[in-house]
C-alpha cells in the first residue's frame, strides 16, 4: 500500500489492479453567459453564484452553502440581472435578484457589486439591515476574527451605523442541548441550521419561529409552530415537546453558522481564533476517515471542526469526531515506562517507575522466558494506525516467531477471518463512498449505518434524498436511523442472518425477498456488511453467495478506525501484509526475502479469544497488548483471568487501563494527536495526518522497534518513513489469495418460555473510553432502553416504561422498556451505554439466549431513545 499525502487519493502501486475507467456519458447541457462582462459556459442549472466562484469573482453571502439547498434568506448575494426577454432583447430585470437562488440561462448579463453601484447599494442595505439589531460583543464572541459578518460588514457594508434606537435582545445563551448553546441577538436568520437539520441529519430541532421584526431561530416549540400531531425526533428539553435533543452531528450547526449565533459549550470563551495554530487530521473514532482540523494553542487542543473532503466526508463530521478528543489530553496519561517487581514469594508487587532502558530490559526478558514457556500471543487492538499495526504484525513475525497475532477486540470468528483474507484485504477501494452514493439499491447487513457509521450514513441519505438509492437493511428492528433512510426493513432474528440472505431470490415467497433480488440485480448495487456479521454463524458467508448471485458488490464496514489498516498490515492469524496467506509457501518466501528473514512461522496462529483462551490455560507464555479494553471482547472475564495467570503481560498504551493493572511492564505511547500516521478508512483509502503537537511520546512502532532491538531483531521501522518505504516497496499480493468462506447457516436456537434472542449494538455516542473527559458530550448520548415486540413485552408481563431484567448466569441488566415492531422473543440492548454493558455484564454477544423477567418498579412512559 502507497501513502501519500493526497487523503483523497490512494497514489502509487495499488493491492489489487485498478477498476475499468467508467464509460464515458453524454455532455450535459450547457449554458453561456457573462458576469461582469466575462463570458463564461457552465452546465445547465448552475447558479450564478456558483458560476461566479468558478471565474474567481467574490460574491458576499451568508445563507448559502454548497451543500443545502438554496435558500435565498439572507439577500446578500443581490445582484444586477439583464436577461432575454420573450422579444429577444436583453432587459434589466425591476430588481436586484439573489445570486444564491438564481439559475443562469442563455445571453444573462449579471453585474456584481464590482461593475454595478446598483447591485453595490442594494447589499449595502442589507448588510445595514442585518446590523440594525446585531449586538456589538464581537470583542467576546466566539466567532470573533473568523466571522463572515465582521468581514462582509467591512468590505460590503457602511463605515458608521445610523441606527440610533434600542436594539432587541433576548435571554441568553439558551442551551440546545449540553454542548450546543444558542445567541438569538445574534442569528442573522440565515436558516443554515435549520437546513442542516432538514435536509442532512433529518433531525428537525430547531426551526423559525414567529414573524416579523420578532421572528427568530429556536428550539422546536408546538405553542409557537402551531405544529399538530406527534413532535418531531429531536426537540429540545427546554421546549414544551420534553423529548431530550439527540442529534449525532449537531455540531456541524456551530461550525456553519456564519456568526455567533450557535456556539459550542466545550468551546465558549476558551480561546481566539489567531491565537489558534490549525493542523489537518482525520478523526481516530471510526473507519470512516473524515477529514478534521485540529486548532490547538500552546500544546492544548482547544476544538476540532470539520476538514473539506469531497470524496468522504464532504463537510460534516459527527459530534464524537468533534467533541470527542480529551481523552489524549486526559490527566492520567501515561508518560513513563512502569516495571513492575517480582515479590520474594513470585506474585507480582506495584507498579513502580522506570527509565526506557529498564523497561526495555525488563520487557524483553520477559519476552524471552515466555518464548521458552509456551510462547506469545499479540493483541494490537482496532485503534492502532496503519504504521502501527504492520509495526505488530512485523514484531510477532519476525522478533517472536509466531502467528499469534489478532487486532479483533470484539466479537470475531474463523469464518470471518476467511472472509477479510479473501475478500477485503488487498482489495482497496473497490467499493467507494463515491460507488455507494451513485448506488440504485444499498443492502444493509450487520450494519446500522447512524451509528456505526456516521459519515457513511449522511452519505447515503443524501442520495435517498436525491431519489437515486434505496436502502434495505437486514436487522432486527426498523431503527430511527434507518426510518431517516426511507430504508426498508428486511426482518431477521439474530443469527438468522444466513437464512434470510440465501432467501433472497428473485421467485422468493416473500414480496420484499423477491423485490431486493431484483433490485440487488440492478448495475451499480451494493452491498455493506458491518463487523457483526462475524457473530452469525453463516452470515459472512452467505453475503458473498448473495454477491455472486446478483452481481451486487460486496464491501466490509467496520467500526474502529484502525479495523481495515489491520488487514492490510497482517495483524490476522492467517494473513500476512498486503493480503498474502500465512499458509502460502509463496507468501510467506516473498515476505520472508522483503524483510530480510530466512524463514516465517508457517502454522496459522490463534484468534484473539483463542490467543487468550490459551493464555489462561498455560498455552502461552505472555501477552502483548496494544490498547485492548477487555470490556471490548466477547468474555471479559475470560480477558481478566487470562491477564491475572499468564506468566508475562506487556501492555502498550495511552492511559491506564485495567491491562495496566495487570501488566508486568507498561510502555507509553502517543495518541494520534502526538504522532503523524495513517488511518485507512473500510473503503481501504489511506488517509495520512500530521503531528498536532509537540510530543516526546512515541508511536507503538518506534517503542516495537526499540523492544526488538533489545531482543536482538532490527526491525527496521524506527521512523514512519521506514514504514512507508516498506510497504510501498511489498506491495500488493497477487497470488491465490484465502478460500472464501462457504459455512452453512446457523441453526437458530429454540427459545424456552421467559427466554429471548439477544440483539445489539453500539450506539454512536456510549460508554467507550475514547469519549471520556467530555461531560458536554455525553450529555447527548442516547437513553439507553430494552426493546421487546408488544407479545414479548406482554409473554413477560411489562409494558412501556416497566422495567425489564434482561439476564444471563453471569449478570442481568434493567433497563426501561421500549414496546417496537420487531420480530417476537427477540430482546434489543445497546451494546455499551451507561446501565447496559452487554459484554462485561452478560458475557454474551448477539445471537445469544438470556433470560426475561420483570423489574423492580415501573417508570414513567419511555420515549423513543432513538429519538
């Protein structure tokens, strides 16, 4: 895999050969005028203003944006317009039109304010209006040195004000939610918010309300909007609908605002913008790869806002992306090697301070001794970049001889491996956010796109908006999300998966079977498979059956932002980097000769559940850990008693976890923010970011390089450059690559009375370790419920609002009931939110038998957490 600095482009050798150029397609019409006496041709339907960016030509606007839907509120961009009339002739249109909402059209002569004092005047006026009631605090307003009306009222406004009278105000700020804080004096009325919350999240929580010289934007109120019926998904605490504002990318609001009406509560009043140094990045939360800016001052990252990227995430990032960074700034990081001592009877004393080469010392002596007692197993985690996973893929290789490597910290199995070996690795951008925007049909498996995939899930509401793609989704339950998609439900019970998918057909029995064949068939059709599918016995499987079948292409979408940079690295007990498989003699010569090593352990290795299962037993000698959260595995107390009986543990990491409290020698390392790297986003699109700040901390590969070397290995990747050299000079695997899974469909378990399926899956915003330190944040996270179809809630004896005990031998979890259409004697829990840690609780995964029983005391009425 090439690195380049293009984060839209994967430059260089590809894995895989290049797809066919599209084939060519019509011209588009197009239409020739002129703007301020430049001629210029542009496709039909172009606004002018849009034609007037292209020729370089500056036009004032506040409620325009390139990706809404013109609005013409602000009347700022007013212009002169000349245009053929019925006779033919070129007429002066009787007033100054909004460039913003105008489309040009054959012979139009438009005239900006720079060749016309009309068009001059006019906006001149407006911005005169706009100022009449704007209070005067920029001097302490968060927009202050970055606002597009301090600009604009210099270069198109008057020198002095002759507003004398008093101007309105209002109560401020009023808090939206806990992270967004609204400045009515200050809204402009440019309706960008309410826009956004329209047309891109499609949550609808802040709205126009009343008329005239007291109109203004606020949170949605039925008293004022006179709306009738059920409130809408979304409305704030503070109105009169009571349902909490819960919306993933509220944060985009504040960052569009041309002024500083919407401000960020983590934010506010915490620093000027040219006090600011700005670097770009891409957010560490998901596999999306959203392009961020990273503003930070003296070391400390004071916010981050969206980067521009047309081909991934446009202009948007979800609140985690934006909100979610003190954790890499936490109070208990880590800056210091830990050793801790052995005590005279052998158990383990406290961890104690110690310089690098102790800890070096230590850790490779460990090392060694376990490599005579079993060996060790290697366990990155799904948060590690792309320099940083080949870094461990190369040191389990090459410094300890073994396969026992795997970065899947959550639910996985062998047929899943199979399927990332043969169908994910090396096959980089094969399927494309651009693939799935232009899609005619969008399956859904194992994924639900709002909250396992942020971007990917406004990617795809803007072409269902548009009218060119329609969204299936195999799941439990018809979600919000999903209901935002005007996406149809395809009803599975979990660990059904494989049974309905090799039921779609195009002679299917079932009306919505037959009609998804069909349009699956269709060109261009895709279908998305999450990381849960791995808990389906046959799932993975039977999506490329479905593939084959229909001609859909088939593409992986984890959650983790380092998932997909793993496979290419090898960080899999079966694959190697570059999507070579352990078991081919080939492979394993040609990595063998790269890496300047007579010869690779030729077994497949363990998974991770298998490396720590052997661990606990005696298997193996020790472990090393890069980041894991033993919460995040399938059995995390299996995770904590392998840790406690293993004879070694080496733990690589940002922050003390419960790893540190169990591990024989801790090595510090960077955050991303402290380190430049790559993320590679499900598309397999390497997305390179710069060093934010200035750090001593070291990334994973350079403290994997110094321990190798310590074990008397040159692993040679002592700086990112090193990295990169390698892995463009490897390449992809060209080889026969791993057998596609063919494992038949699970049978699904019979259900005994007072029992359920267990159905789950993280929420956007939940308990995760990476959203820690930011109260604002968490403050917007959805309430986490317990979903039951009406005859299970009625089998059990709850209805809404009731507590409902939802148990295993090892735990039980009580949440409120939510009454949903979704198959009967299944039970829907979020994964990890406060009060429902399914995995640590549980110690069960989706698909899994728990039991059903009433809870202590009803509550009051639940409402829709999705909400």
């Amino acid at each position: 895999m090439t690195i380049t600095s293009d984060r839209s482009q994967a430059a260089g050798t590809p894995l895989v050969p290049a797809a066919p150029a599209p084939v060519p397609t019509e011209p588009a019409a197009t239409v020739t005028f002129s703007i301020d006496g430049v001629e210029t041709t542009v496709p039909k339907g172009t606004l002018v203003i849009r034609a007037a960016e292209q020729l370089g030509i500056a036009i004032p606007r506040f409620c325009d944006h390139p990706l809404l839907a013109p609005a013409g509120a602000c009347r700022q961009c007013l212009v002169e317009v000349w245009a053929p009339g019925r006779d033919g002739n070129v007429a002066k249109m009787p007033k100054p039109q909004a460039s913003c909402t105008l489309e040009a059209t054959p012979g139009m002569e438009v005239k900006t304010q720079h060749t016309s004092a009309e068009a001059d005047k006019a906006q001149h006026g407006v911005m005169e209006l706009l100022l009449i009631n704007h209070p005067l605090d920029c001097p302490v307003c968060d927009k202050g040195g970055e606002c597009p009306l301090q600009n604009q009222a210099m270069s198109n406004g008057r020198a002095t004000s002759r507003f004398v009278d008093i101007k309105r105000t209002f109560p401020k700020p009023i808090a939206i939610s806990t992270q967004i804080l609204l400045d009515r004096e200050r809204c402009i009325l440019c309706q960008r918010c309410t826009r956004f919350s329209e047309e891109i999240a499609g949550d609808v929580w802040i709205d126009l309300q009343k008329r005239g010289a007291q109109q203004q934007i606020g949170t949605f109120d039925v008293e004022v909007l006179g709306f009738a019926g059920e409130v809408p998904v979304g409305a704030s605490t503070v109105d009169t609908s009571g349902r909490p504002f819960a919306s993933y990318f509220s944060g985009n609001t504040v960052q569009i605002c041309p002024v500083g009406a919407l401000t960020s509560a983590a934010y506010r009043f915490r620093a000027r913008p040219f006090d600011l140094v700005s670097t770009p990045g891409v957010s560490e939360h998901d596999s999306q790869g959203s392009a961020i800016r990273v503003d930070h001052r003296r070391g400390v990252v004071m916010r981050r806002l969206a980067g521009e990227d047309p081909a991934v995430n446009q202009e948007w990032i979800t609140d985690k992306d934006r909100f979610g960074f003190r954790w890499q700034s936490s109070p208990d990081r880590l800056t210091t090697p830990l050793v801790r001592d052995r005590l005279a009877d052998g158990s383990r004393g406290e961890l104690r301070p110690a310089s690098w080469f102790e800890a070096y010392g230590a850790a490779a002596a460990g090392l060694r001794t376990a490599l005579e007692d079993g060996g060790v197993g290697v366990l990155p985690g799904g948060r590690v970049t792309l320099e940083d996973a080949y870094a461990y893929a190369k040191f389990a290789r090459v410094a300890l001889g073994t396969n026992d490597v795997d970065h899947r910290a959550r639910p996985h199995s062998d047929e899943e491996a199979a399927f990332l070996g043969h169908h994910v690795a090396g096959r980089t951008l094969d399927v494309t956010f651009a693939d799935v925007a232009a899609a005619p049909t969008v399956l859904l498996v194992g994924l639900e796109a709002e909250e396992e995939g942020g971007i990917l899930f406004l990617r795809l509401r803007e072409s269902v908006l548009k009218g060119t793609t329609t969204v299936y989704s195999v799941a439990a339950l018809d979600s919000r999300g999903l209901q935002r998609l005007s996406g149809t439900l395809v009803p599975a019970a979990p660990g059904t998966e494989a049974e309905v998918l090799d039921g779609v057909v195009g002679d299917a029995d079932e009306d919505v079977l037959s009609s998804l064949a069909q349009a699956l068939a269709t060109p261009g059709a895709v279908v998305l498979v999450g990381e849960r599918a791995a808990s389906s016995t046959g799932a993975l499987s039977a999506v490329l059956r479905l593939g084959a079948r229909t001609g859909a292409r088939v593409a992986w979408v984890p959650r983790r932002a380092g998932e997909r940079g793993a496979v290419e690295a090898g960080t899999l007990p079966t694959l190697l980097p570059g999507g070579r498989p352990v078991a081919d003699a080939g492979a394993r010569v040609d990595l063998a000769a790269a890496w300047g090593v007579e010869a690779l352990p030729t077994a497949p290795g363990r998974s991770a559940s298998q490396i720590v299962a052997a661990a606990r037993d005696g298997g193996l000698g020790a472990l090393v850990v890069g980041g894991v959260d033993p919460a995040d595995l399938p059995d995390p107390a299996l995770v904590r008693d392998a840790l406690d009986k293993v004879g070694f543990v080496l733990s690589l990491e940002v922050r003390p976890s419960e790893v540190t409290e169990r591990a024989d020698v801790v090595l510090p390392v960077a955050p991303p923010v402290e380190k430049p790297g790559t993320f590679v986003t499900w598309e397999g699109r390497p997305r390179p970011f710069p060093q934010a700040l200035v750090s001593h901390a070291l990334p994973d590969h350079r403290v994997l390089h110094g321990l190798a070397a310590e074990l008397g290995v040159d692993l040679g990747l002592d700086s990112v450059a090193d990295v990169h050299a390698e892995l463009d000079q490897m390449g992809g695997w060209d080889g026969a690559r791993v057998d596609a899974p063919d494992v038949a469909p699970g049978e699904p378990p019979a259900v005994p009375a007072g029992h359920a399926v267990l159905a789950t899956w993280h929420h956007l915003l939940d308990s995760g370790r990476l959203q820690e330190g930011e109260p604002h944040l968490a403050g917007t996270a959805k309430r986490p419920v317990a979903r039951v179809s009406a005859a299970t809630a009625a089998s059990v004896g709850v209805a809404d609002g009731d507590l409902l005990a939802v148990g295993t031998d090892a735990g039980t979890i009580t949440l409120p009931v939510l009454v949903t259409d979704m198959p009967d004697f299944v039970v829907w829990l979020p994964t990890n939110s406060p009060g429902s840690a399914v995995r640590d609780t549980l110690h069960a995964v989706g698909g899994a038998l728990v039991r059903l029983t009433p809870g202590a005391a009803p509550l009051a009425p639940a409402h829709d957490e999705e909400a």
